[in-house]
C-alpha cells in the first residue's frame, strides 16, 4: 500500500459521551486518524480506550446514551455525522460495514444464516430473494464454509464459532464495502481459527482493494496484518505509526508499556511487565490533560498542558510532552 494512496476515512477532533446515572463519561476526545483507500489501520489498546466507541461512531450506531460533541467522520469528502439515519442506512453494506466482536449475539437465532445474507442483498443491491440466496451460498463458499449449501440452511446454534464468524463475514463482504471495520473478529477463538479468520481478511481486502479498520488489543496480531497502528488510551489517541516503526522504536510511554506487557515467542510469565494503576475513571470531572500521566513514570510538571497529536515525521505522530 502507497502513501500516495489517497485518504478514504478522515477522522478529526472526534469527541463522544456518554450520559450516565452518575454523571457524563467522556469516551473519545479529539480522535484523530486517517484510513486511505486498500491500507489496513489496526487500532490497539487495553479494553475501555475507546476502540469499540470510534467504530460504532464510524457506523452511526452509537448506544442512544452516547452524544458526538465535536468532530468530524468524513468518508470521501462526506461527513457521515451530518447524514440523516436514512442516508447512513443505505451507506451501511455499500461504504462501509462491520464484524462485530462476538457473531453469536451479532447473528439473528433463529434465522439461517443464508436467508441473513440474502437479506443485506435483497436491503442494498436490489437482487431478488431467489438471486440473493444464490449469492448468499457463494459468499458462503468464499470464505471457506465447507458444503456452504447445507450450511446456508443452519441455523447460528448449529456452527461452531469459527464458522459464525466466517458468516459474520460474508455478510459484511456482500455488498464489497470501501471500508471493512473488523472489531475483535478473533476474539474467543483458538489460534489456529483466528490467523485462518485474519488471512481471510486480508485477501479478500487484496482482491478487492477494500480498506480495513482493525480493532484489537493484541499488538502482535496488529502487527502482523496492519501496514500501521493508531494507539488508543482512555479516549485519547496517543501515537500513530507504521507497524514497524512502533514496534522498533515506540516513542509513546503507553505504547512501550503495551509492548512490554506483550508475551514473547520464548517469554515467561517471570519475563512480562505490567502498566501501573488502572484507566481513569472517564466521569471524572478532573481528568488530566493527559489522561496517561497518572500511570506514567516520565511525568513532568507540563503533563499538565493541553495536548495535541503532533508530526514527529511525515508517518509518525505522537500525543506526548514528554517522548521517549
């Protein structure tokens, strides 16, 4: 993938809350990243940075407590916060589409999974129910569903949970996206399944010049599949960079604590370091500038300043006063 590719998914100064009995919990402040067209950007993290949130922001199905303060999504120029639901109904499937973390709640009980797919078909390219279903087996067969006939007719109770995911797929595939958000699509699989489900992924986004939105807590999954990485803490992102670049030389704190914290082919339980503290409590009316400087070894008196993800070159950016 070129850098001269051009930029697809432009996210800028995206901010979300959420309304809660206790009080606002800001999930995402001033998110920023760009996607250009056939890259894959994996964004990593411990869970509760905000990864999931800039997916459904992205989606437009954020949970009805969240409020976007400030920000803008724009998908080729187009700003998906300002479309009406209308507009981003016809959008979801066409420009962009979703792997949800767990397909066994994400996939209707008691529907097959053929008659699932033949329905985002029938929804968004106009095929007819007996076109679509046709279609539905032969996406079925590609990503690798054995007998996918028979398996068109199986209900989500009747797979195993590699099989779901798999259907997860070729339903978000359907309608050939320009952006694939996969959201833990490997979550709760063996290993063999989750590098099967992510080899899947990355041909079909080959072949199709699609662009992929990664999101994941495991750096290393990241770095094998991503040509870069969007680093994400506690609604921040903290450093964006070429996958070999951060994991060669991490200039962020969290993201060398990441690294750390990350088991090694020949590592012992012994060997493994763990991150201080636990994440800001986000209903916080105090929060830090910063929202990594109460966990950080490196915090000086100006932690405290406003911050920004600035160019430390033309590919590396980093949210930090204090850079290793």
């Amino acid at each position: 993938m070129s850098n001269n590719e051009p930029i697809l998914l432009h996210v800028e100064n995206l901010s979300v809350e959420f309304q809660t009995r206790s009080g606002k919990l800001r999930a995402l402040e001033n998110v920023n990243f760009d996607l250009r067209r056939g890259e894959m950007l994996a964004v990593v993290g411990e869970s509760g940075s905000g990864k999931s949130v800039t997916s459904y922001a992205i989606m437009g199905i954020l949970d009805p407590a969240a409020r976007v303060t400030s920000g803008r999504i724009l998908l080729n120029g187009r700003d998906i916060l300002r479309e009406t639901e209308g507009n981003l109904r016809s959008m979801r499937g066409r420009s962009f589409s979703m792997i949800f973390q767990n397909p066994r709640t994400a996939l209707n009980p008691i529907r097959p999974i053929g008659k699932q797919i033949a329905d985002v078909l029938v929804e968004h390219t106009g095929l007819g129910r007996r076109a679509a279903m046709i279609r539905a087996v032969e996406l079925l067969a590609q990503v690798k569903i054995p007998d996918p006939e028979r398996r068109a007719k199986a209900y989500p109770f009747e797979l195993s949970g590699g099989m779901c995911q798999r259907a997860m797929i070729a339903m978000a595939l359907s309608c050939k996206p320009a952006i694939l958000i996969a959201d833990e699509p490997t979550t709760g699989l063996d290993v063999t399944t989750q590098a099967t489900i992510l080899e899947l992924i990355d041909e079909v986004a080959r072949d199709q010049g699609m662009s992929t939105l990664f999101i994941t807590h495991d750096l290393a999954l990241a770095a094998d599949h991503a040509q870069r990485i969007a680093v994400m803490h506690a609604g921040h992102v903290v450093e964006v960079a070429s996958s070999a670049a951060l994991l060669e030389a991490p200039r962020h704190p969290y993201t060398k604590a990441l690294l750390a914290a990350m088991p090694g082919p020949a590592a012992s339980l012994l060997d493994l370091s763990s991150i201080p503290n636990n994440l800001p409590d986000l209903r916080r009316t105090d929060l830090p500038e910063c929202r990594y400087a109460e966990r950080c070894t490196r915090r000086e008196a100006d932690c405290d300043l406003p911050l920004v993800l600035e160019p430390l070159d033309s590919r590396h950016f980093i949210a930090c006063h204090h850079p290793l």
